[in-house]
C-alpha cells in the first residue's frame, strides 16, 4: 500500500507492505520505519479539522493487530502511536477512511473489516 499527502506545503508518503513494514517520508526528513505484527492492509493521511494549524496524521490497518493513528506524523513522524481499541476483534482491518459521518464538523474514523464489519 502506498499513500500520500500534498497540501500547504506538507508532503508525506507511507508505504505499507505485506511484511508489516511501515515507512514514513515527511517533509524531506530521514524516513522513519516501524514494523506490525500482520500485513499493512490500508493506510490514510487525514486532518481533524480543516486549518492549517492541525498537525497531519496517519491511519494504518494491520490484517492481525490493532488499527493504529499515528499524531502529527508532517512534524514528529511515528513517535505518537495511538491504537484503536477493539479494532482487531472483528476479523481483519481491509479499508480505513476519515471523514464527518454525522455532520457535526469532526471527522470520525471508518474502519471496514473482512467480516463486513464497519467500526466507527
């Protein structure tokens, strides 16, 4: 898997690969590595809200562990994991989004699981 982010002038890519291995480039700085314990199965940079101010972050699905938010990934890179809980008990993580479901102004976050399970 392979995602990126070009905006404001903050450029990141992710790279996530079958072997678990997640590569970080932000921002033209040394690429950061961190291995999970399964396959990347998804991956997606987002805001919380629309400003410049707010950091960028990375949403990554793994097929056998918790999905993970990693915080101001364009500035701190993958220092600030933070796992979802009770992402990995409903099968596999396969997509991931970022978006306002309830129209109340804050992106919630979708994760969609092989078993056609949609936690939000």
């Amino acid at each position: 898997r392979i995602e990126l982010f070009d905006a404001d002038s903050i450029l990141c890519t992710a790279l996530g690969s079958q072997n678990g291995v997640l590569t970080l480039f932000a921002n033209e700085t040394k690429s950061q590595m961190k291995v999970c314990d399964g396959p990347i199965t998804s991956l997606k940079f987002f805001r919380l809200r629309n400003d410049d101010d707010c950091g960028v972050d990375l949403l990554v699905g793994c097929a056998l562990e918790l999905a993970i938010v990693f915080e101001d990934v364009d500035r701190v890179g993958l220092a600030k994991p933070i796992p979802l809980p009770s992402s990995d008990q409903h099968d596999s993580v396969l997509c991931v989004a970022a978006c306002d479901v309830n129209w109340d102004g804050a992106k919630e976050l979708l994760i969609g699981t092989y078993g056609q399970k949609l936690l939000v």
